[in-house]
C-alpha cells in the first residue's frame, strides 16, 4: 500500500498548497482519524524546520520532536486535535487546534502548558479488580475513578519534567451549560454552550444544539463531534482567531 496520496485529495483541514507538487505523505493508522495530519508534513509545511522528507527522517531519528510527552519516531504518525507537540532544541511547544475554518493549525504554547493535555473520554469499560479503566480519543488508556463518562474531556499531566503521565487535573463534563469545540461536519472549529441534548432513538447519533453567545448564533451537531473544553467558558489559551 503507498504511504503518500495526490495533494489534491488531501483533507482541506490540512491547509497545505495543493498544486507545488503531485504527492504528499499519507497518515498512517492510529487513534486520531482519517484527516490526522502526519507529523512529516507539519513539519515540513507547517512550521517549515524540514525541505524534504529526508530531513523529516533525520530530524525524528535524533528523538527531536515530542508528541504527547513521548518522542516520535514516525513521520506518518498522525496529530490531531489538542496533541501536544515540543521541539526541545529550538525551545518551542504547539497545541495543535483547529480554526474558525475547520484547518488544523499549531498555536505556539508555553513550556509550563505543554506539560498537560486536553482529552476526549471516548469510552469507559471495568476491567480486572473491579477497576474503571477511560479509553481516550487520542489513543490512551488510564486507571479513574467512576467519576467521568463517555464525550467528558479530562485534562492530564504528560509526564514532562519528572511529574506522573496521566494524572487528572481537570474535568470537563459533556453536559448542558458547558463548552464544546466542534470537531467534524460543517461546523467544524466553533466553539458553543451547550443548550439542549436530544436523545435519539436507534443507531442515530444524539444531537446537540450549542450556542455562540460572541456571535448570536444557534447551531447543530452530532454528539460524536462534540469535544468539551469548558464549564462556563473556554479556556482563554485554547482561542483561536485565525
């Protein structure tokens, strides 16, 4: 199977120029979907520290680039949304987000914010001993109290600096009143209140009706594009102007 894809059929939310040349890295299978965007092309797109995937390879082999608190060696490997990623040597961190127009984009952070991540909880499951196990939408499993659900975010510690990976600090229950970032369909990159969850009968995804207080404006979504970010507001550090 080829591990690149024409740019012209490149997700749009990779926001990369489709037409300087044919062929672009492919986003190899992981936690994050389709429309992850490979650690390879950010760096050579994005924020440009590599002309070609050979500097990619060299850069990644010399453990250069954190993702998550763990070096990444794989160019393929897909980042999402709320990924951390660090770039010791040059003394930078990125949350990688998206913008009012459904692209992902790095919003440089300090080295003090890149120590915690912003989850989804996709699933809760018990396992051995009793013991309630979150499984998390970038890939993630840990050990919780039965205080969390399914769609509430957790914000945990990386393990950056000697603290202990994954250790809760934060919990954003999916719940009405509080706020969400939209991660997929046509709403994608608005950030609302929650106003109303309507239970839906069968395999139909419950919908979720959020509120743009700023603009004024009621929207629709599917719950599984609902990511929690808030209770009464959004973290100020998670905005996104572009």
């Amino acid at each position: 199977m080829s591990n690149h894809l024409k740019r012209l059929v490149a997700p749009g939310s990779w926001h990369i120029p489709k037409k300087v040349q044919k062929f672009v890295m492919k986003t190899a299978p992981g936690p994050h979907n389709a429309g992850a965007l490979p650690v390879g092309v950010w760096l050579r797109e994005h924020i440009k520290v590599a002309e070609n995937a050979s500097e990619v390879r060299k850069i990644l082999h010399q453990r250069d680039v954190i993702v998550n608190g763990r070096a990444c060696r794989n160019p393929q490997m897909g980042l999402g949304v709320f990924d951390i990623v660090s770039i010791p040597k040059l003394g930078k961190n990125y949350r990688i987000q998206l913008d009012k127009r459904g692209n992902l984009v790095a919003v440089e952070i300090s080295a003090e914010s890149a120590k915690t991540r912003l989850c989804k909880v996709r699933n809760k499951t018990t396992i051995r001993g009793g013991k309630v196990q979150l499984n998390l939408a970038f890939g993630a499993n840990i050990l919780a109290d039965n205080t969390y659900k399914a769609k509430d975010s957790i914000v945990v510690t990386l393990g950056v600096d000697g603290e202990d990976r994954f250790r809760i600090v934060d919990h954003f229950p999916f719940a009405e009143g509080n706020v969400a970032m939209i991660v997929g369909g046509k709403h994608s990159g608005k950030v609302g209140r929650i106003v109303d969850i309507i239970k839906t009968a069968g395999a139909v995804p419950n919908r979720v009706i959020l509120m743009d207080d700023a603009a004024g404006e009621r929207f629709e979504t599917i719950e599984d594009y609902v990511f929690m970010v808030g209770r009464s507001a959004i973290a100020p550090e998670l905005e996104v102007s572009a």
